[in-house]
C-alpha cells in the first residue's frame, strides 16, 4: 500500500538561474523522479515561460548548458552528471550555455516559487 501511495506523490526539484540578471528559483514538480533529459527540457520549459512573463515578447529560448547541486558530503556545488544525484526537494543551479548577452552573477538565492508551467506543459 505504501508503495502505491508513494508513486502518486509528486517528485519536487527546485531549480535557480539567472534571469534578466535577477536570481529566480522555480519549483518543478514531476510524476516521479526525472532523468537528465526530462529535467532539462522541464527547466528549459519553464524559464522561457519566466522569461516571457518578466519580459513579454522575449524570443529568446532558454538553454540550459548544466545543472549544478550542492553536494551532501562537501557542501560545495558540484556539477550535476546523472539523475541518481537528484533527490526530492533537492536544489540544482540551471546555467545556460555562455553568452555575451547576460552574464551569470553570484548571489543569494531567493525562495522557490510555482514555475509558470508544470510537468508536461500544463498550465498551473
């Protein structure tokens, strides 16, 4: 029964980045956990919805280039290279590919909040 009950309780990562210069973390909720792949077409998703919401009419997609997580053992962010590094309410750092267009600066990381999209680009 447990198990059953387990499978319906979504898989929660929250994922920072820089948006337009300003740190912005979104909650991302999936059916279960994620492989690399859907995490970051999820990310992907959900920060281009971000930056449309921040700046409308932006036509610029979001890339993500790598994931980074702090790891439990060094507490240092350490770069993300499979999925069994996730874990439920885990916070990953999303950096896009480099760019002469924005820059990625260090600093505090605010709440997570509701992405604008969910899990398979339903509305919230």
């Amino acid at each position: 029964r447990l198990h059953l009950y387990k499978r319906t309780m979504p898989y929660t990562v929250f994922v920072a980045s820089d948006v337009f210069g300003r740190k912005t973390n979104l909650e991302l909720e999936f059916p279960f956990a994620p492989t690399m792949a859907e995490l970051t077409n999820q990310t992907e998703v959900a920060f281009s919805a971000e930056q449309n919401t921040v700046r409308p009419g932006t036509n610029q997609p979001y890339r993500v280039s790598k994931f980074h997580i702090v790891d439990e053992i060094s507490d240092d962010w350490v770069e993300v290279t499979g999925a069994n590094q996730l874990r439920n309410f885990c916070q990953l750092y999303s950096f896009q590919p480099h760019s002469t267009r924005y820059t990625e600066s260090q600093g505090h990381i605010p709440p997570a909040k509701k992405g604008v999209m969910s899990y398979g680009g339903a509305n919230t």
